[in-house]
C-alpha cells in the first residue's frame, strides 16, 4: 500500500469507515466535512491508497482551542500569564479496523504533529490535546502525552503534549 494523507474532499468514500467506535464513524460519515467546509470548525486529513484513492482508512480532525492555565500541571505552567492557555485540539483520530494494528495511526499522528508546527510557527499556540479514550492513553503516552490534572475519573481523559517538547524531540 502506498499511504497518501490529505485534507478530506467532498467525494472521499467514508459511508463504509468502520474504526468500531460509533461517534468517531459518525462523525466522519455525517460531520466532518460539513464542520469543515460549511461551519469551519474543525479540518479533517484523511489516509488513503493510492491504488484507491477517495476510500477513507483513517482520519484525524484538527480545530484550534483554549484551555484555562489552572487545568495544566503547574511545572509545565510556571512562568506563564494567567491566561487560558492556546492550542490545538486533536479533536478526532481512528484508523478503519481493517487496517488496524499496520502503523496507520503513527502516520496520522505524524501528520497531525508537522500539521501542528507549522501552526505553531505562525499562530501562538502551546500544546497539543487530546481527549483519548482510558483504554488510548498508553498509545498517546507513547508519543509524549500526559494527562491534565484534574480529570474525571470516567470517561476521556484529557491529555497534552507541549509542542516546545515535539519539536525539540523530532530535532534529534
Ligand atoms: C488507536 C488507533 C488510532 C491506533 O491506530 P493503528 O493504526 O492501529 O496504530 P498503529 O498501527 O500506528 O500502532 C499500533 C501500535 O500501537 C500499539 N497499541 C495498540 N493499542 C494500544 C493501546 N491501547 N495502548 C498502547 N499501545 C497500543 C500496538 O501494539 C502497536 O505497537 P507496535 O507499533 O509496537 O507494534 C486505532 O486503533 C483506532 O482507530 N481505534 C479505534 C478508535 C479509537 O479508539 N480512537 C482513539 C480514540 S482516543
């Protein structure tokens, strides 16, 4: 296979994305593209082949956001203004089951880091986050992710990756 990731396009195939969780099918079959085209709230990128270009594999989703200073374990805060702190939002990310388990979703995070540096360099912005699934948090840990304090104990955990961080480790 020979793995292409590009914005999301109205003719993309998504009624058959199947990741097995039902509001990340959803929202790729019925709002992704509207929130992107129509609303221009969030942009979605889509992994497909080449041999098969418009069938979505994977997806990720991508909108600016803001999260109060307090929420953020205080040594990665010190230093700076009381202020809600700007980032991006990894809003959604879900490979299709059949392909699963195959590096797709390390190719989509990539994706979505150099996505988020290059954001970054023009428009101020802290961190990444990401409300990930309890049973994801060791696949985002992975990459350099940590929970912000004071989450729920159920549900998504909110975590951040700090973008200072990211690019000092893809440097090396
Ligand atoms: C999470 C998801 C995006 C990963 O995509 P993927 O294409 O299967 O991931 P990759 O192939 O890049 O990575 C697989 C690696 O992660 C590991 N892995 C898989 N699930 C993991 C988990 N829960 N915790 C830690 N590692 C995990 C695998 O063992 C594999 O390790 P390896 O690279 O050492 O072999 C995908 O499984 C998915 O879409 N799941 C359903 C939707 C979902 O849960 N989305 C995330 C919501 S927070």
């Amino acid at each position: 296979m020979a793995i292409v990731i590009r914005r999301l396009e109205e003719r993309d195939e998504v009624a058959n994305f199947d990741c097995g969780d039902e509001p990340l099918n959803n929202y790729l079959r019925r709002h992704a593209w509207s929130n992107q085209e129509k609303s221009s709230i969030g942009v979605s990128f889509v992994a497909v082949d080449e041999g098969a270009p418009r069938a979505v594999l994977g997806y990720f989703t991508l909108a600016m956001a803001s999260v109060p200073r307090d929420s953020f374990p205080k040594k990665y805060v010190r230093g700076l203004p009381p202020y809600d702190l700007p980032l991006i939002l990894l809003a959604r990310l879900a490979v299709d089951r059949r392909f699963a388990g195959r590096g797709l979703g390390h190719a989509l995070i990539s994706e979505a880091f150099h996505i988020s540096l290059r954001a970054a360099d023009e428009v101020g912005c802290r961190c990444i986050i990401r409300d990930a699934y309890r049973e994801r948090m060791s696949w985002y840990a992975r990459y350099g992710f940590v929970p912000i304090e004071g989450a729920a104990e159920s549900g998504p955990q909110r975590m951040f990756l700090d973008l200072r961080t990211l690019r000092a480790a893809l440097r090396h």
